[in-house]
C-alpha cells in the first residue's frame, strides 16, 4: 500500500469514528435531556407547604380547611403560606407576598410538596422572582393545574418532574363526586404507578410511542412563547387542557406553538378536557377535536383525545416530565407511566 493511500486511509478511519463517537455522544446529551430529575415520593409524616401564587382566595377558607384535613387523613402534616389569605385586588396578596411564601416553601427542607390554593391568573408575575438553589439541594414536587403551569414549566427547564394535579380549590365539591381525582392525586404524591384507560373517540390517531409527557393548559402555554419557561417538546408526548376559549381563540393559539416548532419533533399528543368553549357569533365550522387534527395534519404521531384532566370534576393527575408509553387506538387508548 502506498504512503499516500494509507495516510488517505488512516484520515477517513478518523474521521468516521469521530463522527460515531459525536453522534454517540448527542444522542446520549438528547436522552439526559429528556430524562428529568424524580423529587422523593411522599411517606407518612411528610409536610407539604399551601401556597396560593395566582387567584385571590376570597371566600375560600372552607376549601383550604377540607385540604388540609385531607392531608391529615394520609397522614401528612399541612404548612399554610402566611400570605395565602391576603388579597390585592386580583391576586391573592401581592406579587412580593406571593413570592416570598413560594420561596419559602422551596427553601424549606422540611417541606416535600409546594401544593397551590388555586390558579386563575398570577403565576407569570413572579416566575423571576423565585430563587430555585436550595430547591436543587432539596427536590420538591409542585403541584397544581391551569395557571400552575407556568411553574411547571419553569421546574421542566431546570429538570425536574412536578404534578399536575387537582388544587385545594378542587375540593369546593363532594368527595364522592371527585373520587378518582382525589384518588390519583394520592398515588401520584405516594408514587403508587398511574395508569389510564380512555374512553374511545373516532378522532383518535393511531400509534403506540413511549417518552416523556409535558405540557398543561393551553393558554398559558402559548403565553411562555418566546421566553425562557416556554418547553422544549423535542422527544416528548405534549399534553393540553383548555377552558372557556372561542374556537378561533384555540386555533389561534395551536397555530402559535406550530409556528413556534411546538409540534416538529413532538412524539405524541394527549387531549385533556376542553370545557365551556364559548359560542362566537360567526360559526367555527367544525368540532373542537377536528380543529386540533386539522392543526397537526401535517404531523406522524398518535393523537389521543379523552384525557379526564383539566378544568372539569374528573382531573386525573400526570406527572409531568415521567416517561409514558402512549398507545392510541380507535377503540381506547392507554398511557400507563413508567414510575
């Protein structure tokens, strides 16, 4: 072999191993990036903090008390927020009030759960405020739905898992009539491994796809556009929940994240509850679940309608950012989550 032909060769030996042990490598960094970080499971004695970071939680004392005697019934102690109770005009205290007993609850070791009062609108206003440094010593769940979801994807960013689920608000209607959401909830802070069957719808999408699950509700989704709590759905089974919205305004925001890449390298997508769609003047033209599959058409992944989570009675928890194997048919679907 000649000197020339073996340098030749010596060089395209290197350079194909080095493009092996790059690709190796990224695929690798992809699969830490999709693997989030699990806070400990909740045991008896555990304390989890009350918090109220959105809503003003005007007349709702009842609701708090019936939490927290929930929580003794598990045989878990409840810390209420010291500011849960204030109210300025909207919000439930101030945005520093707001803060600070979010901020003390993830600074405090004791604390195992941050559970919010309720959501409406308020979150937003103190995502840069909170200080996360002492929760990454001390992992917690955050729990909670609709305008919690703000802080659900901020943890998502900073890698770790967290829980939508039914707030102390949820509980403003009979134990009996909420059975499987106060049920869920329950495996979910215990780690007892959820699993679901849902109902069969003809729009279904077929397919069968195992990733993590993220997402929540719809609008607040679309308003992280743009900004550092706005989620990397790469490798991920998207999920979403809505409420009171027109059907233009749905489609407007389902457009926004498709535009935005949302749905590019998205492995799947769950439809949770979508109530009290407002009626506008001019008809939509279609249903509620031909709009979402007219906006991913252009997409290969299963689409599974159905979800019992969101704004209605039946919110059944997810942990968000735990890898689910989703499998969509016309018949049912199941996501049964890994744990």
């Amino acid at each position: 072999m000649s000197q020339n032909l073996l340098i030749s060769t010596l060089l395209c030996t290197v350079l194909f191993f080095g493009v092996q042990t790059a690709f190796s490598q990224t695929t690798v960094l992809q699969k830490q990036n999709n693997t989030l970080k699990k806070p400990p499971y909740l045991k008896s004695g555990d304390t989890i903090a009350i918090v109220a970071p959105s809503g003003i939680l005007k007349n709702r004392t009842a609701e708090v008390e019936r939490a927290k005697k929930l929580l003794k019934n598990w045989g878990l102690h409840a810390l209420v927020g010291n500011n849960v109770f204030k109210q300025d005009h909207h919000f439930s205290g101030t945005d520093n009030e707001r803060c600070e007993d979010f901020q003390n609850a993830l600074d405090n070791p004791s604390v195992k759960a941050i559970w919010c009062a309720r959501g409406g609108y308020g979150s937003v206003r103190i995502l840069d405020k909170l200080d996360y440094s002492k929760f990454k010593l001390n992992p917690k769940w955050i729990i909670g739905y609709s305008d919690i979801t703000a802080l659900h994807n901020q943890v998502h960013n900073l890698g770790y898992q967290s829980i939508h689920a039914m707030m102390c608000t949820s509980l403003q209607d009979e134990f009996t009539t909420i059975k499987e959401t106060i049920s869920t909830f329950k495996k979910a802070l215990f780690g007892t491994p959820l699993s679901y069957t849902l109902h069969p719808s003809k729009y279904n999408k077929k397919g069968t796809v195992t990733a993590p699950i993220t997402g929540g509700n719809l609008t607040i989704l679309h308003t992280m556009l743009g900004s550092n709590s706005s989620i990397d759905t790469s490798g991920k089974i998207l999920f979403i929940e809505e409420i009171g919205e027109y059907k233009y305004h749905i489609d407007r925001m389902l457009q926004s994240l498709k535009r935005a890449g949302y749905f590019n390298n998205c492995k799947g997508l769950i439809i949770g509850d979508f109530t009290k769609i407002k009626k506008n003047t001019t008809p939509w033209g279609s249903s509620i679940e031909q709009l979402i599959l007219d906006v991913v058409s252009d997409y290969n992944f299963p689409v599974a309608f159905n979800m019992p989570a969101g704004h209605a009675k039946d919110n059944r928890s997810l942990i968000l950012g735990e890898t689910v194997v989703l499998t969509v048919n016309n018949e049912q679907s199941t996501i049964i989550f890994e744990n």
